[in-house]
C-alpha cells in the first residue's frame, strides 16, 4: 500500500482534506508500530495488510431521531462529530499495526449519532456484507448521548470464496446514563483471515450489553475492550465462539474499571471441534482510584475432538482494595453421562453431542437481551455443527 494508492481511493470518494492527511499519517505509522498481543497465541506471520483500491458503499435507513448513514457521508456531512471521535478517543490510530492500517485502508463503514434525551424503541439492524475479492476494511462509529437508549444489531458475512482479509473496527461512545445494547453475529468466510476490534467507552451510570457470536470459518484475532470511566458505568460481555477445521482464533475480551463503584462481567463460551484451535483471555483490570468497582469472568471451552486445543486464561489485575473481583476458567471434552444418558433415551450421538452444546452454551444464549439475535445465533450454532460433524 503506498500513498499514492490512498490519494487514488481518497479522490475517487471526494474526501476532505483532513481526512486524507489522516490516511496519510497512519500509513507512516504503519513499520514503527507493534503488532496487538494475544497472549498464548502466535498469528505473526499471517498476512494481515494488504493494497485496498475500492470503497464498498452501505445502504442505511433513514430515521428521523437519529444520525444513521454511510460513514463516508458523516465525513463530509458531520466533520466535526467524526474529528472528535474516529479513531481517536476509543480506539487509536497508533496502537498497534492493525489499527493503523484500518485508519489508512478504511473502506466500509457506519455512522451513528443518537441525540441527547431520544429513547429508539426498534432496534437498528445492520447487515454488512463481505465481496471476498475485496479486503474488507470496516468501521462503525456509534456515539450515544446522555440519557439515550437504545440497541444496535449488526450481522457480517462473506459472499465468495476467494482469499481476502477484513480488518474491522467497532468504537462506541456511551455518555452518562446512556443504555445500549449491542449484537452482533460474525459469519465471515472459510478463506478470510479477520482482525476484529469492538470497544465502547462508558460515562457515569451508563450501561453498555454486548452479545457476540463468533460464528467466522476462517483465522480471527480478536479484541473486545470496554473502558469504564464513569462512577457507576456497567458494562455485560457476552461471547460465544465455535471453530472447527483447522481454524485458529485468539480472543482478548477485557474491561478495565476507571470509575468508583463500576462493574464489569465477562462471560465466554467456546466450543472447538477438529483440529481447530481456540484461546480466550479474559482480562479485568482495575485501576487505582476505582474503589467500590467490581470485575468477574468465566471463561470455559468444551472440547469435541482430542485433537483440537483449547485455552482460556482468567487475568485479573487489581491495583486498589475496596473491590470485588473474581474468575472462572475451564476446559474439558464432553461430560460422556450426559451423552449416555441421551443415547439411552433412543437419541443417535450427533444429536445428544449438539445437544449437549446447547446446554453448554445455554446460560450465555439466555442471558442475550435480543431475541432476534438470539435466534440467529441458535440456526447458526446447529448449522455450524452439523457441518462440523
């Protein structure tokens, strides 16, 4: 990728000066930053950066409470919003390669405003597709007010088969007292390699409900981070994850507390078949000053193939007193009772394994708030696994 490249893609979509220069300044960064870390897991020679030469438009609704468009239109219609807010306060530019690249090869995206005090009684669904013989370089940039609520589902997929890359980012401004509820299933392509990064930032007493399903057939590092900065401010992870193949993933999913009686849940749910590979981190870090703050996390990973590997790692890191905090982590093959018990009552073993995963995955599937993403997300589950099977 040269800068002649990101001059071409920018001309062609008639964007401002400032936000060139941006492209511009990230692709220097690009060789002088680190790659992100994902601990017990090595993806340093998979090929992550490559040459982006097209703009893949979104269709949006209009709705006439909010700011819903296509993040190149929020460029040119909304400079100022975007200049505060774009890989800036949530994610930045300069924290690792990927987030450079993304800032200089973006080329899909979403932009949400919610004004102060506006309640969105339907939620707003966002379909993103992938064309494979396009590196798919998306962002979403939602900034939610005081006093607003609402939900955001949003579904990825891929058309094609070919080779390709998506590098897609998710920031999420939630100011004081704001309630958003966040879904999202990932059903991105066997031949896609994936670095995925969703982060909220959330004001005093507001409340953001993430629920992911990490339904990807190919190669994905992933990042799910929630500052919580204000007293009070919530945040709910929810993550449910199948590989098979010989698929590899790397989670991070972390909540670091900032604010004084702030609380952060982590819950991660893996299922790993063939010789596919799988590792959760859950991390929950309290800062100095946060008194009051509360971090939990259960990791747990159900093994359906001896030679598939699983990881999950609880990391807490406490730097004040006044807390609560706590952890769980497990990773076993299937409980061989259950299945007996199943197949003494006349079911076949593909059916009591499915049924055991269910079970398995069960509490984190109740507790998604969307029941449209719910059921999503259980057809995925049964499709994945019968393929799987």
């Amino acid at each position: 990728m040269t800068p002649d490249n990101l001059l071409k893609l920018a001309t062609e979509n008639h964007e401002p000066d400032w936000f060139v220069q941006k492209r511009l300044d990230a692709l220097k960064m690009i060789d002088n930053l680190p790659l992100p870390e994902v601990q017990r897991f090595d993806f340093h020679n998979w090929k992550m950066m490559p040459d982006v030469e097209t703009i893949i438009p979104t269709k949006v609704s209009a709705n006439k409470n909010i700011v819903l468009t296509d993040i190149f239109e929020a460029i040119n219609k909304y400079p100022d919003l975007i200049k505060d807010y774009y890989m800036k306060k949530v994610v930045k530019t300069d924290e690792n390669k990927f987030t450079a690249y993304h800032t200089a090869a973006m080329n899909n995206g979403i932009f949400l405003y919610v004004p102060k005090n506006t309640v969105v009684e339907e939620p707003i669904e966002i379909n993103l597709v992938q064309d494979s013989k396009t590196p798919f370089v998306s962002h979403i940039l939602i900034v939610a007010e005081e006093n607003t609520q609402f939900s955001f589902i949003q579904k990825t997929t891929t058309e094609g088969n070919d080779e390709s890359l998506a590098n897609c980012i998710v920031e999420i401004v939630a100011k004081d007292n704001s309630v958003i509820k966040y879904a999202a299933v990932d059903e991105l392509g066997e031949n896609v390699t994936s670095y995925l990064s969703r982060r909220a930032s959330v004001g005093h007493n507001a409340y953001v409900d993430w629920s992911i399903g990490l339904m990807n057939s190919g190669n994905t590092i992933a990042d799910f981070d929630t500052d919580l900065y204000g007293e009070g401010a919530h945040a709910e992870i929810k993550v449910v994850d199948i590989t098979s193949n010989k698929q590899q993933e790397g989670v991070n999913t972390r909540v670091t507390n900032y604010g004084k009686h702030s609380i952060g849940n982590i819950n991660q749910r893996g299922v790993i078949m063939d010789r596919s590979r799988l590792v959760f981190n859950g991390i929950g870090h309290i800062i100095h000053g946060a008194s009051g703050a509360n971090a939990e996390q259960e990791n747990r990973v159900l093994m359906m193939s001896s030679k598939a590997h699983g990881d999950a790692n609880p990391i807490l890191l406490i730097d004040e007193n006044d807390v609560l905090a706590g952890h769980a982590a497990s990773v076993g093959q299937v409980d061989q009772k259950q299945l007996y018990y199943l197949m003494s009552r006349g079911i076949d073993k593909k059916t009591a394994e499915r049924l055991v995963i269910r079970g398995f995955l069960g509490d984190v599937l109740v507790s998604i708030p969307s029941k449209k993403i719910r059921e999503e997300l259980i057809q995925t589950i049964e499709r994945k696994l019968a393929d799987g099977q």
